[in-house]
C-alpha cells in the first residue's frame, strides 16, 4: 500500500510494515531514527494521504526520538 504511490522505496519493506501496523493499531507516534526513509515530513505527509484513501483518518506521526518531549522531566 505504501509502495505502490512511492511512499517508501520498494526495498524498504520492512519500513512499510511498520508504518501499516501503527496505522491499523492505532498509534499517535512511530519513532525511529530513520530520516532518510521515515522520520521526515515529506513521508509523514505522503503516508498521511494514503491512510485517508484507505479509510484511517488519524495522523501519524514519524519523528524521531529527539522530537518527543520526556514528560517526566521538570
């Protein structure tokens, strides 16, 4: 489903897999460390079109660890 529009690349299936079972599960956030393929708003738009034409209308988020604020801290 990602490929196809050229979401991500054809050998970064792995990558796919993971965006479909954040999708379909739910999440607000993947994380990754990837910048090339993942964590980066051209993607997280793209991906984010795909997911409204197949019917998941919530935006997920692709950022990296370094984007997410530790709640924990004061």
């Amino acid at each position: 489903m990602y490929m196809a529009p050229r979401a991500l690349p054809a050998s970064k299936r792995d990558d796919a897999f993971h965006v479909g079972y954040a999708t379909v599960f739910g999440m607000d956030i993947l994380l990754s460390w990837n910048f090339k393929h993942l964590a980066n708003v051209r993607r997280e738009k793209l991906i984010a079109e795909i997911n409204r034409a197949a019917g998941y209308p919530e935006l997920l988020r692709l950022l990296s660890p370094l984007e997410v604020e530790d709640e924990n801290q004061d």
